[in-house]
C-alpha cells in the first residue's frame, strides 16, 4: 500500500468551485449569490457516522473543499476535504507543519479538554517536525522493519484462533467486541513487549483515549503507564522485541546486533512513541477488520465467494479503505504563517484537520461514483508526506486485518449477520470510523 498519488482520473476532471469569499478563524462568512455561508459544523456530529457520503458532499457544496468546522470549547478549526488540497497540506510540513505549539487558540483549552489526547502537546513522533523527526522516525521504522511477515502471521492466527474458541461453541456473538477490538492489541502486545494478561483493559483504554469522551484523559494515562512500566522493566529483564529494538537503536539498551541511530531521544520520547505506535496500529485496524466483515456480510458482491475466494477478501479490504475508511479525519497541521488554501485564507496559528474520509469522496477522483476496488490504491486512509504511516506499519496492518478476516471465515463458514444491516450502529468517534456492534450468528463448532 503506496502513500496517496493524485490518480489518472482526475487529469481531466473538472476544477471544484471555490467560496465567493474567504473566511477567517472558521466563522460564517458571505459565501456567493446564495448569501450567507452555513454556519460551521461541530466537529463529530452525529452525520460524520450516520451519512458521511452525504455529509461531506453537502460540506463541499456549502463551503467548498475546505470547510470550517468547530471544535468542543467552540474552538474553531478548518476541514480539509478536498482531495487535492489535502495532498497540498500533507506534501508541505514547512507551511503546514506538525508542531502543534504553534496553535492560535491554546489560551483558550481547558486543562481537561476531551480532545487534548488527540491533539494536545506531547512528546511524541507526531508533534515532531524537521530532521528531528525525520532521525526519530528512522528509530521507530528501525524496529518495525525487524517484525517478519510470517511470525506476524502466525502469531495473528493463534490469537484469532484463541479469541473465537471462547465464542465458537455458542453459535453466536458480537464480532466488534468479541473478535475485532481484541484481536490487533493482543498482536501489538506481542510484538511490542505488553503483557498479554493486560490486553483487554488496554484495548478498553485505547477507545477511551480515541472516542474523546470523559474518560479519555484517563484512557491515555492508562496506556502511558503500562508502557513506561515495561519499558522499565527491559533494563532489568531484557527481551528481543519491537521496542527493546528502538531502545537500543537509540542508545538505551545495549546491543551489538544493531548500529546506533542516534542517541539524542529520552526514554520517554520512546515511551511516547510506542504509545503512538500500539494506539494507532490498534484502532484503526480493528476498525478496518469489523468495517470489511460487515461489508462482506451484508453486500451481495461479495456474498458469492465469501466462504472461498480469498481474492473477495483483498477487494473488500481495498474497498472498504476508500469507502468506509476507519481513519475518517486526523488533526492535524497548523498554518506557520497566513495563507490561502481551497479559496480560504488561514491564519498563522490555525489547526487545519485531514479529513481522509472526506478526501475519498471528492467527485474529482471520483468522476462516476463507482466504488473503487480493483487494487486502486490512492486513498488517504494511511497519510500521504512526511508524517504518514509508516510503511512496516502499514504492512503489519493489512497483514493482521487480513489474517483475522481468514480465520474468522475459515472457523465459521456459514457466518451470517444476525440483525438487518440497517439496524447496524457506528461508535461516536469524530476520528475514527467503525461499528458500536456487529452481531453474527452461525453453527456451533467445537474449540481448537
């Protein structure tokens, strides 16, 4: 999975029509012959799960392709939709950077903002800018690269296998909540060295931190604490795995098995890190396997080879990331200096948001409106520039999804949604995207 190219398609398309007028710090503004712009939209309403293809066509017609939004706190931001001006922000960190400091409305946050684990300032990855970031994103790659595909596999499928044997024999269960939303932690806790017997009060904490609720603060904490405890617990007790590798390769540990990268990172920039590396390489994949499966479940394209064809498997994976993208928006990036973008002028100090969902949708990419499958790989669900996904990541991802949705077809063949698909539920996340449940039912089977 390549980051995003502007495809072929749109060469010819016609150019977005652009507001009449530009705004200021996301407020209304005259906006055309029609008169008034819409006021702008909070962020993470209820349309942004029930109808996001309407939703962000209504966005761009109101406001055109990047659009005002507010934010808790009436805090205002920006919501780039447009796919080419999400590639222009995402190709240029120097006038839109990553560093969120530069953020012209911190003086009014509140100390338990629900958003701060999503946007507040951290020591992490990804609020570092320049050949800092570039060094510290070395470290990190460094010790992904080291995870071979097979042993991933592997390990996914014990684990899948483990998780379905406490269901199988019941003919029926919530594939979210049972399968999906434990089965990639578990995986990361192996890979990055957490304690399997903490996964499921850390995958709770995970979508605490990420659905930005009341408990999100306190879901941070959590995951902070149980990493600083095992990355503590490696100078005493030292295990080969993927954060004992960035330590080492940033001078913590000792080790001859891997060159020094650098040694200017503390070890609670890597804790930061890997915290960022287990929060984003466990929601938006558990999102990705519930999202395909209910695809699969209740789409007549795929019912026909649902319980063979592994090729329907990589189709609807593919299609899904364009479609029903589990990473619908992400903030962000803040405007060094004014400037304009979309026909909007942006204030130094403005949070602009990536809205990759609404990216997707753009009628320029998407002249007919099919739905892209087929291998057509130039969606933003994984980032595009500097601060995208890595990509040992991105193959861990796909390779976990794609492991679980075999598994879990494999053990029961004749798997079926047990509700109306209209009776199907999405979790209240302005971040992310995926199912509250997905009740299946099928033949009870044995375990093992």
């Amino acid at each position: 999975m390549t980051p995003p190219d502007i495809p072929s398609a749109t060469a010819d398309a016609p150019q977005a029509a652009t507001p009449a007028a530009p705004a200021t710090g996301g407020c209304p503004v005259a906006h055309g012959a029609g008169g008034a712009e819409p006021a702008p939209l909070l962020l993470g309403g209820d349309r942004f799960q029930s109808d996001p293809i309407g939703l962000y066509r209504d966005l761009r017609r109101d406001h055109g392709p990047v659009a005002p939004v507010v934010l808790p706190g009436k805090l205002p931001a920006w919501l780039v939709i447009g796919y080419r001006e999400l590639h222009q922000v995402t190709s240029d960190p120097v006038l839109y950077s990553r560093d969120s400091d530069l953020w012209n409305q911190w003086d009014r946050v509140p100390e338990n903002w629900p958003l701060l684990p999503m946007i507040g300032k951290q020591e992490s990855i990804l609020y570092t800018v320049g050949e800092r970031h570039r060094r510290r994103a070395a470290v990190m790659e460094g010790g992904l690269e080291a995870v071979e595909a097979h042993e991933l596999r592997a390990t996914t499928e014990r684990l899948a296998d483990s998780l379905i044997d406490d269901f199988c024999g019941s003919g029926e269960a919530d594939v979210i909540a049972d399968y999906a939303m434990m089965l990639p932690a578990l995986v990361l806790f192996q890979l990055f060295g957490l304690p399997e017997s903490e996964g499921r009060g850390l995958a709770h904490a995970i979508n605490d931190m990420i659905n930005g609720g009341e408990r999100a603060l306190a879901g941070q904490q959590h995951i902070r604490e149980c990493v600083g405890r095992m990355v503590a617990g490696l100078h005493v007790h030292p295990r080969d795995h993927v954060t004992s590798r960035m330590l080492r390769l940033s001078g913590h540990l000792p080790g001859e098995d891997q060159a020094v990268i650098t040694d200017e990172f503390s070890a609670v920039e890597i804790i930061q890190d890997v915290l960022v590396m287990v929060v984003a390489g466990h929601q938006p994949t558990a999102d990705w396997i519930g999202n395909t499966l209910r695809l699969m479940l209740t789409d007549t394209r795929f019912a026909a080879s649902l319980f063979g064809g592994r090729h329907s498997i990589a189709e609807a994976m593919n299609e899904v990331l364009w479609e029903d993208t589990p990473s619908q928006n992400i903030a962000g990036r803040w405007a060094t200096r004014d400037t304009h973008i979309g026909g909007r002028r942006i204030r130094e100090g403005d949070l602009l948001i990536l809205s990759f969902a609404g990216a997707n949708y753009d009628p320029l990419v998407r002249t007919d409106q099919s739905a892209l499958t087929g291998g057509n790989n130039a969606f933003f669900s994984f980032g595009h520039g500097e601060h995208r996904c890595p990509f040992p990541a991105r193959e861990i991802a796909e390779i976990v999804a794609r492991t679980a949705i075999e598994v879990i077809l494999d053990r029961l063949p004749d798997i079926d949604l047990a509700v109306a698909a209209e009776e199907l539920t999405r979790r209240p996340s302005p971040w992310l995207r995926g199912l509250t449940k997905l009740p299946v039912s099928f033949t009870p089977v044995r375990a093992g």
